[in-house]
C-alpha cells in the first residue's frame, strides 16, 4: 500500500522492523511512531511540572536542592599602591 507520504520522497533504503503503511497510509510505521509520540508527551509533561512548580514559588524540579550557596563570581580589584 502507498501511503500519504509516498510522492514527496522516495522511502528510505532499509526497511528495518515493520512494513510500511501496513495499518493506516497516514503512518509509515505504526510503532515507530506510537514510541515518539509517547517521548514527546513525556518532554511536554516535563515543561509542564517545570512551569507549574514556578508559577507556585516553588523551586523547579531540575533546580538543585542542597543547602550551599552557589558560588559568586567576584571581580578582581588589584591591591592598593604601598606608600
């Protein structure tokens, strides 16, 4: 079956786990695309618990937690002149 896609390209040269356009010509491959699919919604949910958690005031779940203070980058002033 030639799919949706077919006339704006020629295939690809490896076919390499399941035939193409086999369930529906909108998909070339059907589990190929239900595991991207499932990655980008776990990005989405992960901008989505970033976001939320700051518009909350809470700290975002990528930030680091630890009770040291970061580091504070000083500017470097040279020794006064001796007399």
């Amino acid at each position: 079956m030639d799919g949706v896609w077919t006339p704006l390209g020629a295939p690809a040269l490896v076919d390499w786990c399941e035939p193409n356009y086999l369930v529906t010509p909108w998909l070339a491959e059907l589990w190929n695309t239900v595991s991207s699919l499932l990655i980008v919604a776990m990005g989405v949910f992960g901008f989505w618990r970033c976001r939320d958690s700051e518009l909350r005031g809470q700290p975002s779940p990528v930030q680091s937690t630890s009770p040291r203070p970061r580091p504070v980058a000083q500017s470097y002033a040279p020794p006064p002149p001796s007399p």
